[in-house]
C-alpha cells in the first residue's frame, strides 16, 4: 500500500484524457455540420438517455500478500486480502506499475438503469472470489455513473469510453502498467473462473506485443518494420488510436512500401494528423463563421499533409459544405461531385450523395 500511495503521488496524466469533439465532413442533414460524431452510436444512445459512464472517485484498497518466515519442515497458510475495485484511473494506473501488474478496466451499468440484462453474470464481479482471483493479476478499475456523477467526470469518462471503443456493458478494457490499452472483451460469464481464463487468454496479447517490440529493438531496416507491423497486429483493435508512434515508424521503414507496410498505415496516421488540425485550426474559423478562411486552411492541409484519397475525399467534401455556408451553392455542389468521383463506391462518397441531396437548391 505505501508503494502504490508513493507511486500515485508522481503519476501524471494519462493517455486517456481525450478530446469530446469529432469531425466528420459530410454529415450536414439539414444544418451546417454536426462535430460532436461518436464513432459507436450505440455508446451515444446510453449517453443521451442518462446512462453516461464515469468513475466516482475512490480510495484506495489494494490486495496484498502477508509475509512468513517457514522452516523447511513446516509452512504457515498466508490469506490472500482479496483486492477491491477503485474508482480512479490514474492511482490505479500508479499501483500498477509499483505492483508489476496490469490494470483491468471496466465499464459497468450506470447505477440505477433499468437495462440491467445478465444481471445476475455481472453479480460475480463482486464476489470475493473474482476479487482475489483476478485480483491477483490486474488492479481492477470500475467505471460507472450515478446520480451524483459530477458533469465534468461524466464528460472525461465518456470521451474515454468513446476513444476505447465502448459499445455496450460490460466492457473490460486491459492496459499495461503504462495506461497502454492492449485488449478488449465483451464476456458475461456466470463464473469468476471464465473470467479468470478469458483475461489470462488476453495478457498473451500484450506478450505477443512486447515479445515483438523487443525483437525490433534489434533489428533494422524493413525487418524492424516487420517486427513493429507485428506488434500493432496484436494490438489490432487499438492499433491506430493508440499505437500511432509506432505506426509513424512503420511508414519510416517502408517509406517506398516495398513491404507493403506504408500503404497499410499511412491512411490512418494522416487521419490522425488532419484531426489535429482540422480541431485545432479550422474548427476555430467555422466557429467565427470565417468559412473563406476555412477553406484556405483545407487547401493548404491537402497540400501540406498530401493527403491519401480517403482523406482528400473527406476534405473536399468538406470544403464543398463551406461554400454551401458562404451561399455559393454552384461551387458546394461541384465539390461535393469531386469528392464522390474521388471513389464513388465509399462510404465517404455515399454520405456527400446524401449531403447534396440535403441542400436544399443544388439540382
């Protein structure tokens, strides 16, 4: 217990602390945009009908291992304090690292939901025996909402679940001792031992990982790519919102994609750069209805970033809902007609077709 209060007392801020704001450029529908897009709209119905997710915070109450000296002829049977869920990432995350453990999180029913199927599975999550079982692997983390749930708690755990991938209850996400996230699972079992193998199955993830960031530690060249590209083929489901450092790597090692890497991760890490700056930048002029200045900073980004198709879809579609603002319809429906020739068969250039059917006047 001290290790972990020393530990969270130099804990900094974590990789989960996320922006609430998504651009996506071609959903007009009757008003200029809409930037607050949640990638699982599932997630977003739970948020509007009260059933948000965030962590009340908690005090600490970690399992431990009491100390005995046995001679060789006898031993003492040592109970093991099982452990409890906390309510706060960020201590969590701190005892972790000093206990070597990973961290289990869980995004649980929001108190008082009366969509509370497999209620009797979730039951065992709070059992003694879940607690000391997979206790004695993971720091558990328990996120879930009430009635007393402050707002900006409620924001930050939902932006969280957002970036996480959260679509339904319960959702366990494992990270290592550094907050990376490696795994996820879905499972609703009736039995603290299903749990105990199915998140014992999903460390051997973060060991397939590690094993082979260690190997391209070594190595050089297209082999270094290799071995990273296989470390993000482990991580698969967080490779891209998590893992963007070592995709930036890959594209460095490949850069004339001779391995066929650079292709496979380009897309997603311009995808990542144009949000910054898209964020950052151009939703700030949106805001003042600056839409001339806008457009200015999108051409500059395609020339800037050189976007890849699926991007330079986006942003041309986006530059057309600009002009649509300054109401120059000519020049919104001929840029939308240039996002959709980019790929008509996309689902960026279904979305502009439903766009300009939208607009009210463009024929």
């Amino acid at each position: 217990m001290a290790a972990c209060r020393a530990a969270s007392a130099g804990a900094t801020s974590l990789l989960l602390t996320m922006r609430v704001r998504k651009w996506h450029p071609v959903c007009i529908y009757g008003r200029f945009m809409n930037r607050q897009v949640v990638r699982r709209r599932r997630w977003t119905y739970l948020v509007a009908s009260g059933c948000a997710v965030s962590a009340a915070l908690g005090g600490l109450a970690l399992g431990h291992r009491a100390a005995t000296n046995a001679g060789p002829a006898t031993s003492t049977a040592v109970r093991e304090v099982p452990s409890e869920w906390l309510r706060d990432l960020h201590p969590a995350v701190a005892c972790a690292k000093a206990q070597h453990k990973d961290v289990l999180l869980e995004f649980s029913v929001p108190a008082g939901n009366s969509v509370t199927a497999n209620s009797r599975e979730s039951a065992v999550l709070d059992t003694e025996t879940f607690r000391r079982s997979v206790g004695g692997a993971f720091v558990l983390v328990r996120m879930a909402s009430s009635r007393e749930t402050s707002p900006g708690r409620l924001t930050e755990i939902t932006t969280c679940a957002q970036r996480l991938g959260v679509a339904r209850f319960p959702t366990f996400i494992l990270l290592d001792a550094d907050a990376k996230p490696y795994a996820r699972s879905e499972l609703v079992a009736a039995d603290a031992e299903s749990y105990l193998n199915e998140f014992q199955r999903l460390q051997q993830v973060r060991v397939r990982r590690d094993e082979a960031l260690a190997l391209a530690a070594d190595a050089q060249g297209t082999e270094r790519a290799r071995l990273l590209d296989r470390a993000l083929t482990a991580v698969a489901a967080f490779a891209d919102s998590e893992y963007n450092d070592v995709e930036r790597q890959v594209i460095a090692l490949d850069p004339q994609n001779a391995a066929g890497l650079k292709s496979k991760y380009e897309s997603a890490v311009v995808s990542r750069d144009l949000d910054t700056v898209i964020q950052n930048e151009v939703y700030p002029l949106v805001d003042r209805s600056n839409y001339r200045g806008a457009i200015a900073r999108i051409d500059r980004l395609i020339v800037e970033i050189k976007s890849p198709p699926p991007q330079l879809q986006l942003l041309t579609a986006f530059k057309g809902q600009l002009y649509f603002s300054l109401g120059d319809k000519h020049r919104a429906a001929k840029f939308l007609d240039d996002a959709i020739a980019i790929d008509p068969q996309s689902e960026s250039a279904a979305r502009a077709r439903a766009a300009k059917l939208q607009l009210a006047g463009i024929p």
